[in-house]
C-alpha cells in the first residue's frame, strides 16, 4: 500500500488508540490500515450491491 500521510486530531488519535487495542494490533499505521481496507471493502461490496440492482431494472 502507497505511503499516505495523514494528521489526526487528539480526538482521532484517542479513537485510533482505543481501536488498536480492541483488535489487538501492534501499531497506530497497522490500525489505520486495517480500517481503510474495511471501507474499501464496504464501498466496493455496496457499490456492487447497487450494481446489480441497477441492472436487475433494466430487464
């Protein structure tokens, strides 16, 4: 995966913190990446949902 900086606030960074521990991972990069790789995946799955229900109109 590209290198991408990012800047969080102390808020976000507390939310990343809690959400490292929670799963166990060992680094805040690790949790950040584990969480883009969950969005993506959500987009995509909803992105394909919506695929299919557009084509299921056209027939």
């Amino acid at each position: 995966m590209p290198i991408q900086e990012i800047t969080l606030s102390d808020q976000e960074k507390k939310i990343v913190e809690e959400t490292q521990e929670m799963l166990g991972l060992s680094s805040m990069e690790e949790t950040i990446e584990f969480l883009a790789r969950e969005r993506i995946q959500e987009m995509l799955a909803k992105l394909a949902g919506q695929e299919l229900k557009s084509k299921r109109h056209l027939f």
